[in-house]
C-alpha cells in the first residue's frame, strides 16, 4: 500500500485557528517534528474539512 505524500511542504510556523460558539483555539502545529501530519492537515484545512 502506497503512503500518502502531501504536496505542501511544512515551515515550522503553522498555527491553526478553529472558531467555536466558546471563542477561538489557536493551535501551533509543529512542523519540523510531523512534516507529514501537519502537510495533510493544512491541505485538508484548505479543502474545507
């Protein structure tokens, strides 16, 4: 089985912000430490999921 490579390649700066009816959550996604993690999270981030 083929693993899965994201296209968007991690700074190390990537902080994500979820709005909630409780306030906003500020996230610092490390980068450096899970490249893979977080290049699928912000490529699913910014499909809307």
């Amino acid at each position: 089985m083929a693993l899965y490579t994201p296209e968007y390649q991690p700074t190390g700066q990537e902080i994500a912000v979820i709005n909630t009816s409780k306030g906003t959550v500020r996230v610092q996604l490390a980068g450096h430490d899970a490249p893979i993690h977080v290049g699928t999270f912000v490529e699913l981030a910014q499909k809307g999921f």
